[in-house]
C-alpha cells in the first residue's frame, strides 16, 4: 500500500522523461544493499516464503517457491544477493549476448499508466556474457536457482545466429541452474525468425550439444525456450512439436506483444511507440497461451508462465492454466515487490 500511494507516484513523477531512470535507480540501489536485511521490510517480512509448503521441483530443479523475476530486470546480474533476499524462488538473468552491445537508442521504454503497462525496445542492453560470468562467480551459488537468457547480438547475421547463443552457453554455463533460450523478443531484427520449425531445431541441437559437452559427462542444465504471445496457433503447433522432438526441459511463456490491444483512451499516444508491450493488457493473452500448451502437451512439458501478472489473483490463475512456475516484472513496477509475498501467503491459504 505504501508503495502504491506513496513511492510509485514519487518515482513516476521524477523519472517521467525517461522511465528507465527508475529502473537504473532501483537496480543500483539493490546493488548497494545487497542482502541487507532491510529488504526483508521492502517485501512485508519474508518468512512464509521459506514454507516448504511453497517449494516445487520442476526441471529437475528445486524451487523454494514458485514466484520468480523475469529476464530483463537484472540483465548484467548485479543484484542477484538482494532479489534472492526479497523472496524471490527464483532470477532469471539477462538476456546476455555474446559481445557488449549499448542497445537501442534512449528513450526506449515508455509507461502507459491507465492501462498498467510498459512498452519497451530495449534492444538487449547488456555488458556481455564474460562480464555476468565474471561477476556471478563472485557470488555463486546465489542461494536461490538462477537462470540465464540466451540471445544473439543484433549485428549477428540470422545465419550465424546459433553459433552466438552457444558462444554465450560456453561462458556462463558453470553459473546458472536453467538456460533459457530468448528467440521471441521483438526488439532485435530478425529474432522472432529463429522459432521457425528449421531454424528453432537448428539453434536447440546446437545448444543441446554445447550443453551436454559441458556438462562433462552429468546430465545437461536444463534448457527452456521462451516464446512470443503473437504466435498463430498453427505456429504455435509447429514450434511444440519441434520442442518435444528435441526434448527441450520447458517452456517461459510469454514475451512482450506488438499487439496494442485492450489499452485505456489515455494511453493511446504513447502506444505509437515501436517495441514490446508488457502488463495488464498481456495477461488474458498470455494465460490462454499457457492452457493451450498445458491442453497440447498434455502437461508434459513444464511451463513459467509470465505476462501480465499483475495481481495476486492473476498469479494464481496462470497457475491453475497449468504452469508449474510464475515470473514476475511489469506487476512489480505498478504494485511492488510486496507481490511476490502476497502470492506466495494466497498459495499457503490455498493449501
């Protein structure tokens, strides 16, 4: 309540020219504070977090509860100690790419308030997978399951585009417990092209062979693919299937939209921006998604869903449409980190 009255207004108010300004300023500042214990008054006090009633086993991997961070937040895993110390069951991390790259031109994110939501063309802004796996050995392990997203740089030819994710799996492998592959952003040209049936299947053989080089003779880390709500359903049948065929451990759905759909009259100047819409507009799309893979696989293939969670309630209907895992961003900017323990203190309720 305190974040929504008080610190949000404060914090639009003072980054309206450039809302990524709040987001560096959160960013450093839990960089700063590490796993100070005040952030355990940030999230209400973390201690049904640590139920092991909330705990889940998916991947092979041991969640202690299912409410996690998507990629995006904390792309050069700077703040990996203090998300772990604010409740989070999980981080995932990046997207990295092969080499450093500045990402698109400022100002590229752009908040639409009456329809809680975001639009983003970050561009994969990052410092580099020898950087993340520079600073994540320092802290490794992190305390709670760490993923990382996969991408290519945006100078990366199409064709050449496997070879990049696998460059990057080689450097960060020793420091994360899941791989998931981001081919589903809109904001790097040609991106979206790699879920085709040929080019999908191409980039997971190689990664999957990468991975299972690496893993020296255990079993690989689990690779997810992480998916674009703006699939047709054909597609989305073409992309399971090449999945299943390559074994793939789940799938992250969804990515941001370049849909426009459901916004408030407000908003409708600023959604004339070009990139990914995220939020409430997304959160029906991306839990029909979600049912309808749970419904095609038959619940063989585990699913984090994400996308427009922006409620405890909107948690726990991605839930019951069959994802095994939550993640959470857009939510955070317009209710705050209180979230993830709201969802957790419901799903105790629930029993």
């Amino acid at each position: 309540m305190i974040y929504r009255r008080l610190v949000r207004p404060l914090l639009f108010q003072l980054t309206r020219g450039d809302p990524e300004q709040a987001h560096d300023l959160t960013v450093a500042l839990l960089h700063r504070l590490g796993d100070s214990p005040l952030l355990r008054l940030a999230s209400g006090g973390l201690g049904p977090l640590h139920d092991p009633r909330l705990e889940r086993q998916v991947c092979g991997i041991r969640f202690p509860n299912p409410v996690g961070l998507a990629g995006g937040f904390d792309k050069n895993g700077v703040a990996v100690p203090a998300l772990a110390a604010l409740g989070f069951g999980f981080i995932e991390l990046g997207t990295v790419t092969r080499r450093p790259q500045p990402g698109n031109p400022r100002p590229r994110m752009f908040r639409l308030p009456a329809s809680h939501a975001l639009i983003n063309r970050m561009g994969f802004n990052n410092l580099g997978a020898a950087a993340l796996a520079e600073r994540l050995q320092h802290i490794w392990p992190p305390g709670v399951p760490v993923g990382v997203s996969l991408g290519k740089n945006k100078d990366t030819p199409e064709a050449e585009a496997a070879e990049d994710y696998c460059q990057v799996l080689r450097l960060v492998y020793p420091y994360l417990d899941y791989l998931a592959v981001n081919v589903s952003s809109p904001n790097t040209a040609g991106l979206r092209n790699l879920q085709g049936h040929d080019a999908l299947d191409d980039l997971l053989l190689r990664l999957q062979g990468t991975a299972l080089e690496l893993a020296a003779g255990g079993p690989p880390k689990p690779l997810l693919v992480k998916i674009a709500p703006d699939l047709s359903r054909e597609q989305l049948q073409e992309l399971l299937a090449v999945c299943e065929a390559r074994g793939v451990a789940g799938l992250i759905a969804t990515n941001t939209t370049l849909a426009r759909d459901g916004l408030a009259d407000g908003d409708r100047a600023v959604a004339r921006e070009a990139g990914g819409l995220s939020g409430r507009p997304l959160t029906e799309r991306s839990r029909e998604l979600v049912a309808f893979i749970h419904r095609e696989t038959g619940g063989r293939l585990p699913i984090i869903g994400v996308g427009g969670i922006m409620e405890v309630d909107d948690a726990l209907r991605m839930l019951d449409a069959g994802a095994s895992l939550v993640q959470l961003y857009t939510g955070l900017v317009y209710g705050g980190v209180g979230l993830v323990g709201k969802i957790n203190r419901a799903l105790l309720r629930r029993g």
